[in-house]
C-alpha cells in the first residue's frame, strides 16, 4: 500500500517583489524578496505514488464544486512539476494527485505559491522522504513559480537572489513576531492577460529596470528592520513604494503590461485618506488589479469595514500572517 499525504500549503503576499527572472531553467531571480506567509489563502494537495510507470492522474477540485480530472495548462504544469521532482527523487512512477484551493483561482491571489508549495511537499512525503524547509523551498521553485520557494516556511519570509545559484528562502521573522494581518480587496476576478512568467520575461526591457535593482538592497534592510522593530509607519512607507515600482517597471516593460484597473486607483486613494485618519493600513498589489491591505490586528476591523463600503470592490478576503504548511490527515482521495 503506497503512502499517502496530504499537506495544506499556504500563499504568501511579497512586500519586497521578486521581479525578472536571470535564468529561466533554473528560475534564479534578479533580486531577493521578501514575504508574509498567510494562513487562510492555502492549498490542499494528496499525493500518492502509482504501483508501475503508469500515467500521472491529476484531479481538481473548484470551492464548493465537484473534484475532476485536470485539464489544459493546469495539468501540463503539475506534470511539469512531477517530472522535475521524479528527476530529483531518482524515480520513474507516476502519481495519483488531488488539489484543491481555499480561495477560487484567478482571483489575484498567488495560487500558484501555494499550490506548487503543497505539490512538492505531498510528493516528497508520498515518497517517504524526509527534507531540510530549505530542500522543499529548492524543490517548490523548480516547479517555474519562484513566489512558491517562499511558501514553504511561515511568518517572514525572505528568498535571497542567490548570484549565479538558486538560492532557498529562509525565515527572517516568526509569525508569533507581529500579528500583521491582510485584506484583500477583490476588484477583478477575472485570469490576468499577461502571465507573471512572461512579466518577469519582459522585466530587464523596462529603462527603468536597473534604476530599482539599485534601490532593493537599501529597501530589503529597511523592510527587516521595520519588521524587526514592529514599526509600521516605517512599513507601510517601503511596501507602498515597492509595489508601485514592480508596475512602474510593468508598465514601462516593452510591450507594456497594466495590471492596474480603475478600482486599483480608487483603493490607493482611499488607503491613503485612511492612513491619514490614523489608521495603521498601507497596499501592496502583485501581478494583478486587486490590493492586499496590510495592516495591524487592531486596524483591520476598520479596515475591513471601510473597504466594504467601496463599490468597485466585489469581495473582501480576511486573512493573516500564518504558521506555514502542515500534514493533515483529512485526504482529498
Ligand atoms: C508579482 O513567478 O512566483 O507576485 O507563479 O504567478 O505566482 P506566479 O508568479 P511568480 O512571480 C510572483 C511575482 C509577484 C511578486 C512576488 O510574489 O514576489
């Protein structure tokens, strides 16, 4: 009987953006980056090894739908991800794979963090080994999504450039540090038009590329010691910025890419009068429209009633800095 595991891997928000990828086999970024783990945005993947090489069976499950077999490019990027972890492991079987996300796909959030994160964590515990947070978070890159190498650990999280070599993220803070939280504002739910593979692709095209290389060391110290510190104020003034440089380099890449919308702008302006009401909230977008508010646990009641109130938002996702991926024992299959 082949072991079967089940791990629930968690997404992440970055407040520091890996952006533009120096080799694209190896998925070795330009820069480091810096994250929060969350804790209610996750994945649930079961894994089990096949008896003989037989094909890989990939089933899917949509919140509140039926589980079925994967299609298209999802399942081409599972099987991808099975091929590079049966390269590592030194096996030829197939494996029998169940997933299923917490939060619905396409909505902006990283499923990708998280769900590769779950996948190569489940396979390694289906083949019965054991590895190193820094071997998973290795193993979890290698699947092409760089932001699910940072996924494998909780709390804060950084993934280093690394030079020439893919580095492995480690933890800077443990959740226990600061209970930050995020609120998420849905305004497109619709799937991005430029994939983040093809916006780290287009990254080193932007004139503007080399100018915020030279800012991140700077930010990335400033970023840790606020984080150390607990200093929001200092916080909310870097994450602001950084993510406003990851679309101007988006925009400014050739062809551009404008994963803002109108209701982008709309939050960035409210998150502002907010702050300047007094309340300790600051926004971060990834590659997508909607914003992740950042802000501390005694903020975010009013954070969350305040965002409610925006009619081009559709849906608000409450979520939290988290402990990181975990085995359950409730199976998918
Ligand atoms: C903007 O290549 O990890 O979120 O596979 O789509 O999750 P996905 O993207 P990935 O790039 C993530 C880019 C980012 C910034 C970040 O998370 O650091």
């Amino acid at each position: 009987m082949s072991l079967k595991v089940t791990v629930v891997a968690p997404s992440n928000i970055a407040f520091i953006k890996y952006w533009g990828i120096k080799d694209h086999e190896r998925i070795v970024p330009y820069n480091p980056s810096l994250s929060m783990t969350l804790s209610r945005c996750a994945t649930r993947t079961t894994a089990t090894r096949l008896e003989a090489a037989d094909a890989d069976q990939v089933l899917v499950r949509q919140p509140g739908g039926e589980m079925e077999a994967a299609a298209g490019p999802f399942r081409a990027g599972v099987v991808n991800h099975l091929d590079r972890l049966r390269v590592w492991a030194g096996v030829e079987c197939g494996f029998r794979i169940a997933t299923e996300n917490s939060f619905p796909t396409g909505t902006g959030i990283a499923s990708s963090a998280s769900g590769f994160a779950a996948l190569a964590l489940a396979v390694i515990g289906a083949l019965g080994r054991e590895v190193t947070r820094e071997d998973a978070s290795r193993l979890a890159r290698l699947s092409g999504s760089g932001s699910a190498a940072r996924s494998v650990l909780g709390g804060y999280v950084e993934w280093p450039a690394g030079g020439d070599q893919p580095d492995a993220a480690r933890q800077v803070l443990p959740p226990e540090h600061w209970d930050l939280r995020d609120v998420i504002a849905v305004i497109d739910t619709s799937a991005k038009e430029v994939s983040s593979r093809e916006g780290h692709r287009r990254a080193v095209s932007s004139p503007y590329f080399a100018a915020r290389q030279e800012l991140l060391a700077d930010r990335l110290r400033s970023v840790r010691q606020a984080l150390r510190d607990r200093d929001f104020a200092a916080l909310s003034r870097i994450v602001e910025e950084e993510a406003i440089d990851l679309h101007l380099i988006a925009m400014s890449s050739r062809p551009p890419i404008f994963y803002w919308q109108a209701g982008t702008l709309t939050v960035l302006a409210r998150v502002r009068e907010w702050r300047d009401a007094g309340l300790e909230v600051c926004a971060t977008m990834d590659a997508g429209a909607n914003v992740h508010l950042i802000c501390t646990a005694a903020a975010e009641p009013g954070v969350v009633a305040a965002v409610e109130d925006i009619p081009v938002v559709r849906s608000v996702i409450r979520d939290a800095v988290g402990d990181g991926p975990r085995s359950v024992d409730d199976h998918l299959f």
